[in-house]
C-alpha cells in the first residue's frame, strides 16, 4: 500500500479529494482473478464515472470466474503535479495499485479530444507511449469506444483496438492475454479475435456486433463526488434507424436493438433497490424512438419516489408528452435540435421534419407550461448558403414571438465524421464559420446564442478523419499540456495550430470535400455499411432526397445482411431486409 | 479515507443509504422532494469523524436491526453506531453541547494552548469546541492528523426540546 500512503500527504491539498480515494458503494474489489484488467477514462472522474459504457464491462468482468476490473480516471493538473513531487503513479481506485501492474489496461475513446489525455495517463503510469517501447513488463493497452472507428490517430500508441460492442469481445481478450506466455503471444492471441485489430498483426477489422442487448447491469457504482450525471441508467435500446447524414453514432451503432419493457422495469427496480438513487435515466441515442415508449413511460410512472430523466432531442409532439410525463410539476427547459435552420438544408441532413412538426411541437410544449426552450443547430453544413444561416435566426425570432420566456441556442460547428455519408463532405474554416455566425447577430435580442469555439471543430477535424501521421500531433499536444483540451479553461488552440505547421498537416486536405474513389485512414474499419451506401447518401442529399427510418423499410446500408443481425424492435416486426443493389433498381432516376 | 468527502458529499451519501435501506422517511415538503435529513455541525473535509449526528423521523419504530440493517448497506469506512428516539420538540442545537477534538501530533509540540499526552509513540491533544463554534482545521497547529471524537451533550435541560433526556 506504498500508493494509500503517500496519497494521505496530498490529498488534503487538492480540490476535491473525494474523486481519488474510491472505495465507493458497489464498486468491487475482488479478492482472486488470473487476469487484471484496469479501465481508464481519459478524463476526470467527475465525468468518467458518468459514462455508462465503463460500467457494463466491470460488470461483467467482476462477475467472471478468472478476471478482475478495476478502474482509474486522470487526476486533475493540481493533484497530478503533487503526485509528480511525491512519485505517486497513477493508481486504480479499487485498490490503489499501479497502473503498471495490472495485465491489461483499457481506454474507453469517447471523443477525439480526449487523446493527449489518452497519453498522459500513460505517463502518469510510467508505462512507455509507444507500442515498440514496450516488453513483456509492461501492461497490454487496448482500447474500444465509437473513436475506434477511425483508430489511425493513435495506432502508434494502442496494443490493440476493439471496435464495436465490448460485451463478449472484452472476456475474450482478456482470456486471450492470461493465455499469452508472453507478450508476441497475447499479441497474436488478440489478433485473432472477432472485432479486435492489433497495429502490424491485422491488416482489417469488422466491428463486433450483439445481436440482442445482454443483462443490464444492476450495482452501479454510487459516487461520492458530485458527478455530471449522478443517477442510475438503464439503456434502452442501441442503435437509431433515422439515417441523419451527419450523425457518426447513427451509423456505426446499427442496427437499433430494444430492451422490452418487461426488462426495463425489472431492471430499473433492481437499481433503485441497489443503489439508493433517486433518479433513473433512460439511456439511448433517442430514447422516444423506443417502439413501446408511451408504454414504458406510464409503467415507470408507477414506481414510487422515483423521478425518470429521459435524454432526447427529437422534434415532435411525442418528446413534449414525455417531458412532460417525467417533468411532474416542475419544468425546467426542454431542448430541440432542429439542425438546421431552413426545410432545405433539414432536407439535405436527413433530419425527417418539417417546420409546421417543430412548431406543432413548440406549441404543444408552450400549451404544457414550458416556458424554457433550447435549441441545437449547426454551422457549416454541406450544401449551407449564407440564407440558411439567417433561417436561424429566424427560427429563434419566431420561437420567442410563441410566448416563450427563455429562448437559448447552442450553435456546434459541423465536423464531417468517418462512415457517415458526410464523411465526403468539406469543413468551413473558422474564419467561415464566424462570418457566417455574424449573419445572425440581430437575432441576439429573441435569444441567448452559444457560439461553441470553431478551432475546436477544427481539431476536432484533423483528430477524428486523420491518419496515423496525425499520431505525432497527438504525441506533441500532449508534450506541450494540451490536455483536458475539452475543458474550456485549459483550451489552447493557438499551441494547437502551432503543431499543425510544424508537423506540416495539409490541413486543406483534410478539410476538403472528397470523392467516391478517396482513400480514407478507415477503409479497412469496416462497420458493415458499404462506402458505395454512403457515397449514394451524400449524392441524394446533395439534391435533397430524403432517405426513410429503416425501422419503416430497409434503406440497404448493407450492416444486417454483413453481420446477419436485424434491428431488434419490441413492439413491432422488423422490416425485410433488402440489398443495395435491388433498393437502387428500383429508384431509377437517382443521381449517382 | 471518508473523511476526504466534503460535508455536502457526506449527506448525499447518507440520503442514499437511508434509501437503500428502503423504510419509510418524512419527505420535505415542495416540489422536489428529499428524505428530510438534519445534520449537526459539519467537519471541514480532511477531519476524521467520530462524532456525526443527524435527525431523521420515521413512520414506525426502528431498533437494533435497523443498525445492523444500514450498516451492512453502507459503504466502507462508515458506521452508525448508535439510534436515539427523541420526541418531536427535539432540536440539535439544544441537545449537543459541543464536541471534543483530538489533535495527533508526530512530534511534541511547543507553545500549544493546551496539554499533550504521549501514547505510542503519538502526542495527542484533547480539546474541546461548544457547538457551532469554529472547528481545529487540520494542520492548524502543526498537528497530522484530526479527529472529531466525541459528542458532548447538555448535563441540564433547558427546555422541553431535549425531550426530557
């Protein structure tokens, strides 16, 4: 316990101690295992303990017969430089062990930012960041997460990737390393397994897909800290078949597999039993998608002392029923994302609504007693002239004219995402970006608009569709502190563009709009959806062509018939599935 | 190592635990409501706590089991260690007196207000705060470590709302 120790000289002198002493209700420290897997969330633990993917894998391999998970998150700048002084390495919270000394240690890649942190986790663990520097001393690092689906950036610093779902893949990776004798063995071990790709061992990965949800975990960890989502989670379904062009979640997560009500309510019971929390949160992509939803609302409505939050942004009259059924009395606000300003460009996204729907929708909130609205749009849409941009403002004019109280939007700077139909598309500059932000500064006076920082898009962009060169930026921003880059007190963009000249990225490659025939660093991830699918998506948004919801008639992107799964749907029958090939005969006509 | 929570992260622990053990508590009264939970004076984050109360009404008489009940649903490293029936004049702030802090110092102090004891090997320091007052922070007077040891109550009753104790 040399770790326990030296922590009790410092933790008296950062701010808040409580994120680095564990020892939280329902976390487990198991007292045998063959093999030690630690999970790190590359940021602090006031967001990690919020991420529900973490929880499901220490489940189940806590709840296996041979392995052990522990958990660790990165420490604040002033509890990581006290831990420097005092040679404190980076320790799991379970048992304050070294990091080092685990067999495995896994990194959820939930956003491109998030990879400096990725690597000065790895310092703190005085494990070396490059795979070559590495023997059969060292921990195995992996890594899963939607990131993977581009994981060029930091092929020069993971083992091995896991891209996809994690339920089974991650029992057998870990049986995989407590199989290796040595490190080339659990190397060529992990290559071998279904959704796994090992840097120099895989030339190409196919996603490993459920075909249906598995038990939800039940004893959630209970935090001490004040976490951003403090409160118990059932996901109810994974996957969305809506098809928004922009959307990289949309995709790679197909198909959509429900969780029956039956399930959620027993399950939502046993956390509560389990737990002591006093709010569940219905988890998903879009939760009102869920097929029994109005269902599952009024069954839930029955549980006693219990409040229902339920993340969703969908614009229809059906989300203002469920905000309403889970607000009770008390509204706070009810957020929107219409995407884009005008029908045109909503055309072109995918986004299946029309004006008269998102006002509908307004005015039935109105009539409910909201009298708080946030909105979502993006800037930079392909195919967006400066008219859409002041349909915008036009919107916001129009929202506060209905009555509303306060009206607030948030503005996001779109960044074209790797196997989306999108991914061809080109992304405006910040320069742009802000020209096109002043288009709208009349409309300051209907509502409180949130300009997200577009050199955050911009690093954004060259993270998340970049190569493996893009690896020797990640290497130098994390050399130079641009960690926590997601924090807007630690943001550093210009040291950022800095690194960008000096490493020569050809940023105007990158930001360009490309061709059916363009080699990307992903081609050889494959997430089932044909690269022929996507490029005829951004053709027909490109003329505005809408696409349906596959949960209404298979739109062809090929990921059922490749991993011969289907969307799982409670309460009705899944759509035929049908292939490409037969979907275009029939639309004759269609732009190619 | 609970005594690096803050006091606002101690009650929400609390709240939680009380749910977990699942009987019926007096609710707040409002829109959102919570277990309604009083608490004696806090500790400053980094002082051991011995000594914590707090006041909860329940709907039906709760015992020994109750205790065992909570503590097998608590988190490690806390403990009730003792339940009081009190009647419903009852008030915190009449019933505690103050507590007694004890102050470990590593190596014997010099020029202290108060008397030191060695044990072990430890010098300890016992003094004592009157209710609300201001609390020892840790370090304050050179010492390592901090411990709110015990609760004092009132000898004499000065109204009804120590519920004749």
């Amino acid at each position: 316990m040399k770790v326990l120790k030296k922590l009790v000289n410092v933790l008296d002198r950062v701010q808040k101690p409580s994120r680095y002493i564990g020892g939280e209700y329902n976390s487990v420290q198991k007292k045998k295992s063959k093999v030690d897997l630690c999970l790190v969330f590359p940021d602090l633990y006031d967001i990690g303990m919020s991420h529900f993917g973490m929880a499901i894998l220490y489940d189940i391999v806590n709840s296996s017969s041979f392995a052990r998970c522990e958990r660790a998150y990165l420490p604040w700048v002033d509890m990581q430089e006290l831990m420097r002084k005092e040679d404190i390495p980076l320790y799991s919270l379970e048992s304050y062990r070294p990091l080092k000394e685990f067999d495995v240690v896994g990194f959820t890649l939930q956003y491109e930012m998030s990879y400096p942190n990725v690597l000065r986790a790895l310092r703190l663990s005085n494990i070396p960041i490059h795979t070559e520097e590495r023997n059969d001393s060292h921990p195995l690092i992996i890594a899963g997460g939607p990131c993977t689906v581009n994981f060029a950036p930091l092929e020069k610093f993971i083992d091995a990737f896991l891209v996809g779902d994690g339920e089974e893949a991650i029992l057998e990776m870990l049986k995989a390393v407590m199989n290796g004798k040595n490190r080339v063995q659990k190397l060529e071990n992990l290559s071998k397994i279904n959704g796994v790709y090992v840097p120099h061992y895989n030339k190409k990965v196919s996603k490993r897909v459920l075909p249906t949800m598995l038990k939800a975990p039940t004893a959630q960890i209970v935090p001490y800290t004040n976490v951003v989502h403090d409160r118990g989670v059932v996901e109810i379904l994974r996957g969305c078949t809506h098809g928004c062009r922009f959307c990289q979640a949309g995709m790679i997560y197909r198909p959509v597999r429900e969780r029956s009500v039956e399930e959620i309510e027993k399950t939502s019971k046993e956390i509560i039993r389990r737990t002591g929390y006093e709010e569940i949160s219905l988890l998903s992509l879009s939760s009102a998608d869920h097929s029994q939803i109005r269902e599952l609302m009024s069954s839930l409505k029955k549980l006693r002392d219990i409040s229902i939050s339920i993340p969703s942004t969908r614009v229809d009259a059906l989300s203002v029923d469920l905000a309403n059924a889970v607000s009770g009395v008390r509204k706070s606000g009810i957020t929107l994302a219409p995407e884009a300003g005008s029908q045109r460009l909503r055309d072109v996204i995918n986004k299946g609504i029309t004006e008269e729907q998102i006002f509908d929708a307004l005015a039935h909130a109105k009539d409910s007693g909201w009298t708080r609205v946030k909105l979502y749009f993006m800037l930079g849409l392909p195919t967006e002239r400066d008219e859409d941009v002041i349909a915008i403002g036009e919107m916001l004019q129009k929202v506060k004219l209905m009555g509303f109280k306060n009206v607030s939007a948030t503005l996001g700077v779109f960044v074209p995402k790797a196997h989306t139909p999108f991914q061809f598309a080109p992304q405006i500059a910040p320069s742009q970006a802000y020209r096109r932000y002043k288009l709208i500064g009349w409309a300051h006076k209907y509502a409180k608009i949130n300009f997200t920082d577009p050199r955050k898009a911009l690093i954004e962009g060259v993270l998340s569709r970049g190569d493996e060169k893009i690896g020797e930026v990640v290497e130098e921003a994390e050399k130079r502190d641009l960690i926590f880059a997601d924090w807007n007190e630690m943001f550093n963009p210009d040291e950022w563009m800095k690194i960008f000249e000096e490493k020569e990225v050809d940023l105007e490659h990158l930001m360009a709009e490309k061709n059916f025939d363009e080699q990307f660093a992903w081609d050889k991830i494959d997430v089932g959806i044909s690269k022929k699918y996507l490029w005829l998506e951004y053709r027909r948004a490109m003329n505005g062509i809408l696409t349906q919801d596959c949960r209404d008639g298979c739109t062809g992107c090929g990921v059922c018939q490749r991993f011969n799964v289907k969307n799982v749907l409670m309460g009705k029958e899944s759509p035929r599935i049908r292939s490409l090939d037969s979907l275009v005969k029939d639309v004759e006509g269609d732009d190619n | 190592m609970l005594r690096y929570l803050s006091h606002l992260e101690t009650m929400k622990m609390i709240d939680r635990l009380l749910r977990r053990t699942g009987i019926e508590l007096k609710q707040t009264e409002g829109f959102h409501q919570r277990i309604k939970i009083s608490f004696a004076q806090a500790v400053p984050t980094g002082i051991i706590d011995l000594a914590g109360l707090f006041v909860v009404t329940t709907f039906e008489a709760i015992n020994h089991e109750y205790i065992k009940t909570a503590n097998e649903l608590s988190p490690n490293g806390f403990e009730i260690v003792k339940i009081e029936k009190k009647c419903e004049k009852f008030k915190l702030s009449k019933f505690v007196e103050g507590y007694e802090f004890k102050l470990l110092f590593l190596e014997k102090p010099l020029d202290l207000p108060f008397d030191v004891e060695k044990k072990n090997g430890i010098w300890i320091a016992r003094i004592f705060r009157s209710f609300n007052s201001s609390v020892p922070k840790n370090g304050e007077y050179g010492q390592f470590l901090t411990i709110r040891s015990k609760v004092v109550t009132r000898e004499v009753q000065v109204d009804k709302s120590t519920c004749g104790r």
